[in-house]
C-alpha cells in the first residue's frame, strides 16, 4: 500500500515537472508573440524570452528531482538508483548554473559574489545538501 502511495506520488511529481516546462514554454513564447505586436523589439524580446524559458526549465527541473529523490529513497532504495540520482544531481548542477548564467546576462560581471550569481550559488547548495541526505539515507 505504501509503495503503491509513493509511486503515485512519483508519477504525480513527474507530471506536474513536466507540465511546468511545456506551461513555461507556451507562456514565453505567447508572452514574446504579444510583445512583438505591441511594437517591442525583438533582440530584447530574445533576452526575455530566454530568460523566462530558463526560469520554467529550472522549476521543472527542481520538481523533476523531487521525484527522483522520492523514486531513489523510497520507492527503489538500491545502490544502482543512488547512483543514478546522482548523475542526475551533477547534470542538473551544471544545467541550473549555465542557466542562471544565461538568465542573468552573464554571472561573471564584477561584484558579483566571485563571478557565480547567488541564484547559481544557492542552486549549488541545495543539491550538495540532497546528494548529502542521499548518501545518508541509501543503504550501500
């Protein structure tokens, strides 16, 4: 019964992930079409839909991992699974920093925080911290 409940909630985290990127995919590109016929111009509108796009990617990716956590913790605790979610981990750390980078127009200008935006760093931080519970939580 408890492992039918945790794969629903699996499924659930899954499909709301999902959702996320193609809702935040619809709204940038309507949000750039609309932009366009009030007359903006499109190189700015490239930037903002850029960066919303990034945005919506990096919330689904968020929720996308709280599945997997959920999947690797719970539902299949196996050394394979750890494994897995840890790949999964570092790809997301690298896709979340180049995407803060892109979002914020480049994370290297001066006086920010040793060329990493906070949002990149506190990106870091968050899936060091799962990775670490991880390693707690997974019998080997």
């Amino acid at each position: 019964m408890f492992e039918r409940i945790m794969n629903d909630a699996v499924k659930f985290f899954e499909a709301i992930g999902v959702l996320i990127l193609i809702f935040g995919g619809f709204v940038a590109m309507i949000g750039c079409i609309i932009e366009l016929f009030r007359g903006r111009s499109p190189s700015g509108m490239f930037d903002k839909v850029r960066a919303s796009l990034g945005r919506a990617i990096l919330l689904g990716l968020e929720i996308l991992v709280v599945a997997d956590i959920i999947r690797t913790i719970v539902v299949s605790p196996t050394l394979s699974s750890a494994l897995t979610l840890g790949l999964i981990v570092l790809v997301r750390i690298a896709l979340s920093f180049a995407i803060d980078v892109e979002v914020d127009g480049g994370a290297l200008a001066e006086g920010r925080g040793g060329g990493i935006s906070a949002t990149a760093r506190r990106n870091v931080r968050v899936n060091l911290l799962w990775s670490a519970t991880l390693r707690e939580a997974t019998p080997v």
